[in-house]
C-alpha cells in the first residue's frame, strides 16, 4: 500500500486513534516524508498520543534501491520534539529499517543542562558486511541511504567489529557524537597488532566522538583498547557483570588515568544487570582506600552508577 492510498484508507475510516502502529514493507519512499506525516496526523489523527512507525528498505542484486529525494533531518521538527517520538534507523542482513520510537533515556545523557531531542537520532548497526548476503551492496550503501534522511549523531554497533571496519564506518559519520560499541574483534584476543593501534590511532585523531559505550570486556585487548581511548573520551560508559567485575575494572580504569597528566575523561559509568542497595557505599569505600579519586560525585540512577570528577 502506497502514502496515497494509506491516506485515502484512513481518511474514509474517520478514525479517532490514540496509539497506531505501522509496519511498512511497500517500496514507496513517500512514508518518510516527515512533513507530509505531521499535516496527515493532525488533521486525521489529532488525538494520538503513541505512534510507533517502521519502514523497511530492501537491497538486493538488481535491484535498485530507491532513495529519499526529500530535505534531511525533518523528523526532528518541533513536532516530533514535542510529543517525544525519535527517529532512528538501524540495518538487518540485506535491509534498513526507518522507524519512529518513543523517547527513552540513554547512557549519554547524563549531565546534559537540556534533552537535545533534535539531535537524538541513532543508527544501529547489527551487520558490519551486508556483503556477506548482497555481493554488491557494501554498508557504505546503507550509510549513504540513511544520510540522504537524517544526521547521524549516535552509532550503536551490536555486533562484533574490527578496529579496521569501525574507521571505516566513522569515515562515514563525522556527526557522531557518541559511539556504543558491543564487542572487538581482534587478530590476537591478547594484544593489539602494530596495525589496529594504528587504526585506533587515526579513529581518535579524525573523529570527535566524546562519549564512548563499550560492553563485552572479556580479552586482554579490550583492556589495552580501553587504556588508549580513555584520555580520549570525557565519559566512558562500561558494561560489568557483578560487584567484582565492576571493582576491578574501576580500580583499573582511575589507576591508569593517574599515571597520565594530559586526559580528557572526567565522567566514568558502569552497568550491571542488578545493583544492591549498598552499591553507592561498596565504590565510595574503594575509590577512597585505594585513593585513586579526591573530589567525585557519585550517584546511581537505575542500574547505572555515574562517577564524576573535575
């Protein structure tokens, strides 16, 4: 089903909706048009208060897939700034996925004077080599057919990815403003080649990326990785699996810092699947016997504790 006919259907059905849900497979690039969705809602769907909306792009060998010739960055109008709906897209095998989603709190909020809704948009990556599925279609193809839609300020990567690979795709994205990275994959799980320091060298020299996600940090390389990007980053934002887990990389994390006069991290947060009420007290208790902070704040919000320090 076309816009057009989508419309004609809504407007004769004379719905009065609080929630829609759409799911769109159609090829008809018209559904991401946010102005023509912002005058069809509020004059044929003025109540609604939740709108969830996919549009699926397909590509495959010949086939040529079409493209958004409308103006960039129109779903962070007003209009979706005030009801709180968030553009993001995201790529699966052979597809890209558009949708509209419901604000929800991320990592790198914390601190912010002001909810920047405008410059919230997202693009989650689940597969680095489409190539694998398409011959001919590269993810440079799926990056250049998201920005034809909107500026990319937060790339999530949620799958394993060289250093090599992840230049690459930062190359493509200079508007990046945070990176949530899954996992690393190394030539070595045990160190870290002359050739991916280099790589990681030019991803901090060429990009300005000042917030940093990391996951799954299980391998010797990702602790050398995480000891070269830290003085890089203002907020670095890990994942651990329990008390000890979060004790050690904390303890690891300060220790370095210490050691290097010219670092830009003043704000560390950790997760873990749950927090016990005495988790505020157990970090304060470490962070002052070992010495390793003098003047921080420390607050948990949910399941994520945030350290900060001038």
């Amino acid at each position: 089903m076309t816009f057009d006919e989508f419309e004609i259907l809504i407007k004769k059905m004379k719905l009065n909706l609080k929630i829609l849900s759409l799911d769109i497979k159609d090829e008809d690039m018209s559904y991401l048009n946010a102005k023509r969705w912002e005058n069809f809602l509020q004059e044929n769907l003025s109540k609604l208060e939740k709108f969830y909306f996919k549009k699926m792009v397909h590509f495959s060998e010949n086939y040529t897939t079409p493209m958004y010739l409308g103006e960039q960055n129109e779903f962070s109008s007003t209009f979706w700034i005030e009801r709180r709906w968030i553009f993001k897209v995201e790529n699966d095998f052979e597809h890209l996925i558009y949708s509209i989603q419901p604000y929800k709190k991320k990592w790198y909020e914390y601190g912010s004077k002001s909810n920047q809704l405008s410059k919230f948009v997202e693009f989650e990556i689940a597969d680095v080599s489409p190539g694998h599925w398409v011959e001919s279609i590269s993810i440079k193809d799926h990056v250049y057919h998201a920005l034809t839609t909107t500026q990319i300020c937060h790339l999530q990567i949620s799958t394993a990815i060289s250093l090599e690979e992840l230049y690459k795709i930062l190359v493509l994205l200079p508007d990046i403003e945070t990176l949530t990275l899954s996992r690393l994959s190394f030539t070595d799980p045990t160190s870290m080649s002359d050739e991916e320091r280099e790589a990681l060298y030019l991803l901090f020299h060429e990009n300005h990326f000042q917030k940093i996600s990391f996951s799954d940090v299980e391998q010797m390389a990702d602790i050398y990785f995480l000891m070269i990007i830290c003085p890089h980053v203002n907020h670095l934002h890990v994942h651990c699996k329990d008390y000890k887990h979060a004790e050690s990389f904390l303890g690891f994390i300060l220790c370095h810092l210490r050691s290097k006069t010219d670092n830009k991290l003043r704000l560390l947060s950790i997760s873990m699947p749950k927090f016990a009420n005495d988790m505020i007290e157990y970090l304060t208790k470490i962070i002052k016997e070992k010495k390793l902070l003098n003047d921080f704040i420390i607050e948990q919000v949910k399941n994520d504790v945030y350290i900060k320090w001038i």
